[in-house]
C-alpha cells in the first residue's frame, strides 16, 4: 500500500526586521527639543536686547535733553545755591552715567560668566553668587565679579535665569536652587553669600525665606532691588513684574518674613526703575545697612567702584 508523504506546506516565520518607530521618534524628539531652545533663547536674546536698546535710546534722549537744559540754565545754576547746584550735578551726572552703562551691559551680553565657574571649586571659603535681574544674563556682573576675583574671595558663581519675561519670582527662586544645589556638592558646602541685582535681589529674598534650609545664607547684597516693589512695572511684561509692584500683595507678603542674616543694600537716588528710590533700601533691625551710591543708576551701580570696594573689604573681614 502506498503511503502518500505530507505536503510541505510553507511555514510563516516572523520577519527578522520589524519596522520601529521608537529610535525615529527619539530622534525627532531631540530635534524638536532642540528647536524649542533655540527659538525660545533667540525670542529671549532679542527681547533683552530691545529692552536694552530701549533704555539706551531713552538714556540718550533724556541726556540730550539735561545737556540742552544744562546749558540753557547755566547762568541760574551757577548763581543759585551749591546744595541746589549739587543736585543739578549729581543728576547729570548719573544720567551720564547710566548712558555708559546701558552702552556696556549690551557690549558684554554676549559673555556668559558661568563659563569661569571654579573648577575644581575650592572648599575653604564660603561661596558668592551672583544673580542677574530682568531681562538680563550674568554678564552684566562683569566689573564686580572680576573684582572680587582680583582680591581673591569667593569662589564666584553666576547664573542665568533665563527668559524671566516668562517666569515667576518662584520660578526663578527654583532655578537658583538647583544652582546652589550643584554648588554644594562642588564644594562640600552649605553656606552661601548671595548677590543680586534688580529683580535678582528680589528672588534672592524669595529663596532666602522660603527655601533656604536654616542658617546656610549667611550674608545677602542687593544692587537697587525693589525691595518693597516699584511703580515701574508697566513698562514690563511677565509675572515677574507683576509680582514687583510697588506694594503688591506679593511683595508685602514677602517683607512680612524677617530673615536675621546680615544684609547690605546699594541704593541711588538717580535710579529711574525702581520706584520710589527708598524702596531698594532693606526694612529690618542692626543686620540690615542700607548704603546710598551717588551719581549712578539702576545699571550703573554694576560698575560702581566705591560698591566693589565695600564688598572686598566686607569679604576679607567676614
């Protein structure tokens, strides 16, 4: 009898390549990623750089108008009294000032200061950051940083908020956090001494009371900071400035909270951000010292030779 064999039917075998998105879409991702930075440091880069031009342009047109005014009422300023002539002077003169300024920070924009980080950071004395206000970069601390590095204090950081247009003051208060967070594990070091300008004073006050663990802020600094807010917001866009407003719930809230660490707080008369002047004075007891900076404005105390001085002695006596 004849036994048929089976067929050989063909058997299905998986493809040994099966088609996947998954390293395509990481990919892409990254791409993507990497447009949104881009676009987003651009939009930020050329916002400052208006806002800056903005000022520069408004410096000018107010210096050309105190030249003109000068040179019309010098008989009258020359005949009045020298408390009314000093005025006239010192107005100039910080308007004149601010002019250089505002030509100075926008020469320097492009330097990103945390390029010179300490490393390896050394561990033997207590660290200084340095914190930009709105709409600004760590380049701005130029003068003040490399003074303090000519006199050997520090280690100095710097950082770079980045687009604080589209940030709060708690947004920025995190980002100084996770700063100060790296900073420790460089250099094995809990206490810090922090600096700020403008807005970063205002953030520095922020972390300070509401993040800080205790005691490892031992000494805070603020170039014309709205301490108490100012009236100038609405020039600004963002909720940072929102928040700055010159007695907001915000900044009420926030002086309601003593800290006991040492303050030192620069101030100018010639400041045409923060409104009123008094308000970039510290409110407290005997840790808080206000200092006045004759002939400057709110840019112009970056490159203050009489703050600098201060902070090197401060530093080699702390």
């Amino acid at each position: 009898m004849q036994v048929s064999s089976p067929s050989n039917s063909p058997v299905a075998t998986p493809s040994a390549t099966t088609p996947s998105c998954s390293k395509a879409c990481q990919i892409a991702t990254q791409i993507l990623k990497g447009v949104v930075t881009f676009l987003s440091t651009t939009l930020w880069t050329a916002g400052a750089l208006v806002a800056l031009s903005v000022e520069a342009l408004a410096t000018a047109l107010v210096a050309s108008i105190v030249a003109v005014g000068a040179i019309l009422g010098a008989p009258w300023i020359f005949c009045s009294e020298s408390e009314t002539r000093n005025k006239v002077v010192d107005t100039a003169l910080s308007i004149l000032s601010e002019m250089l300024a505002v030509m100075s920070v926008t020469a320097l924009y492009p330097l990103d200061l945390t390029w010179f980080d300490p490393k390896p950071a050394p561990a033997n004395k207590t660290p200084i950051i340095l914190v930009h206000g709105y709409l600004d970069t760590s380049s701005s601390w130029f003068y003040i940083w490399y003074r303090l590095r000519q006199a050997d204090v520090g280690p100095i950081y710097t950082i770079n908020l980045g687009p604080t247009f589209m940030m709060s003051i708690e947004e920025c208060a995190q980002k100084l956090r996770s700063k100060l967070e790296q900073i420790e594990k460089d250099t094995g070091r809990s206490d810090i001494r922090l600096y700020g300008h403008s807005m970063g004073g205002v953030v520095n006050e922020y972390y300070v009371k509401h993040i800080a663990p205790q005691g490892t802020v031992v000494h805070r600094v603020t170039f014309a900071s709205p301490l108490q807010g100012t009236t100038t917001t609405s020039m600004g866009v963002g909720r940072c400035t929102q928040q700055m407003t010159y007695q907001s719930p915000f900044m009420q809230e926030l002086n309601s909270i003593q800290h006991h660490s040492p303050s030192l707080h620069f101030w100018t008369r010639g400041d045409a951000i923060v409104r009123p002047v008094e308000s970039a004075k510290g409110i407290g007891g005997g840790t808080v010292q206000n200092h006045e900076l004759r002939r400057h404005g709110h840019l112009s105390v970056f490159f203050s030779r009489e703050a600098a001085d201060i902070l090197v002695s401060r530093n080699r006596t702390l």
